[in-house]
C-alpha cells in the first residue's frame, strides 16, 4: 500500500504541490521564501525516499539488472548501445561545459560575461542570489541528485516494471520520465522537455551502469553548475559600487 501511495504522490500530488509553491514564490520572491522553498523541497525528498527505501529495499532501488528480454532494443545491438553512450557523453560534456569554462577563465585571469544567468533571468524568483541561499542550493542539489534518482528512477522504474503494471521496462522509463518532467513544471513548457530528456538520460545511464551512483553524480552537477552561470552576490554589490562611483 505504501509503495501505491507514494507513486500517486510522485505522479499527481508531488507535480501540483510544487506548481502551487513555485507560483507563490514567483508572486513574492523573498529570500525568506525562497530558502522556504528549498527547505520544503529537501524535505519531502527526504522523507519521500525514505519511504522507498524502507518499503522497497535499498539494494533494489539502487541496481538493476537488465538485459535484451527488457529493453531489447538497447541492450541486443551493440551499436545502439555505443549511440547511447555517445549521446549520455555529449550530455555529461555540456553539463561540465561551465565549470571548465570557468575554470580556463580563472587560468587565463579573463572577466566572466555571465550571458547564461542573463538568458534565465525569467527564473531569478527560483534561483540563488544571497550567500545563504546558494549554501542551501548546495544542499538542495545534493538532495535533488540522491532523493529523485532514488525516487524517480530506483523507485518509479521498478514499480513500473515489476509491480502492478508490469509494463516494458522501455515503457517505463518513458513514463517515469514523463512524471519526472512533470514535476519541473515551473521552468515552462522548455523546462518539461529538458527534464524529460534529462531524465531519460539518467535512467539510461542506470540501466546500462546498473546502479544509480553516476546517475546521482551527474545529476548533482547538472543542478550545482547554476552556481557557475549565475552572477556571484559579491560581483552584483562590486558591479553596483562601481556605478554609483
């Protein structure tokens, strides 16, 4: 029963439940609330994957094994699965794309343009912008990278698969996908699409790896490098400071 209500809760209640609290924050974008937000979000996480764990096994969510009688068309031709690695490649490449960048830029003493964080400012009521938010951020991308692989991946494609729907494996990790997506709703209709293709990603890297760690890994970078694109607090009051004189 526990494993049924939590999939409800990953599919309807989870997406609605943030949709309404990314909307309140956007109408009073406060750092309190913010931070609130991040809080929230961490905690029900949390407590969402452990009741995964304790209702499912830890072993079981955080493998699998899977083989041409689940998902044939990746795993019975080779090639496909040399595809498959190129592309989750390309995807690990532009996720490490801005801490390299940055990092050349620090070699090399050059000024960031910071033109990324410039094409999100629709996004400023969710993203960091104190010291203190971005500690939590930290947390929070932590958090996203271990509990929604856990829950979103481990849990989902296993309930999915071998529970009471049975379903292809292949079936359920575009479902699994989807719900995925649904839940990051707040970034518009490219936000959705970039979710589900990320997703999809992390679960084909589950499966071909047969365990979740790089697919957490990855996932934690993806989030964390917001902390490279966006503006620092320090540059904004030099930046201001700088103006004024």
């Amino acid at each position: 029963m526990a494993q049924h209500l939590l999939f409800v809760f990953l599919a309807v209640i989870a997406p609605a439940w943030d949709f309404y609290d990314t909307r309140r924050l956007k109408k009073n974008p406060g750092s309190r609330q913010k931070i609130a937000y991040y809080k929230t979000v961490c905690a029900w996480l949390w407590i969402a994957s452990g009741v995964a764990v304790l209702t499912t096994g830890f072993q079981q969510l955080f493998t699998i094994i899977a083989g041409p009688a689940d998902a044939a068309w990746l795993f019975g031709h080779a090639w496909v699965r040399f595809l498959v690695g190129a592309v989750i490649a390309l995807f690990t490449a532009l996720v490490l794309l801005p801490y390299v960048t940055v990092a050349l830029k620090k070699l090399k003493n050059k000024p960031r343009t910071y033109r990324g964080a410039d094409a999100m400012k629709s996004l400023d009521y969710f993203f960091p912008a104190t010291w203190i938010e971005r500690r939590w951020w930290v947390f929070l991308c932590i958090t996203a990278g271990i509990c929604e692989e856990t829950l979103y991946r481990g849990f989902l494609l296993r309930y999915l698969h071998a529970g009471p729907f049975a379903l292809n494996l292949s079936i359920a990790l575009l479902i699994s996908s989807l719900i995925f997506a649904l839940a990051h709703v707040y970034a518009g209709v490219s936000g959705v699409v970039g979710s589900f293709l990320g997703g999809f990603i992390f679960g084909l890297l589950f499966l071909l790896t047969g365990n979740l760690l790089l697919p957490m890994i990855l996932h934690a970078l993806m989030d964390l490098r917001m902390l490279v694109i966006l503006r620092p607090p320090a540059e904004d009051a030099t930046s201001i400071q700088a103006a004024a004189n």
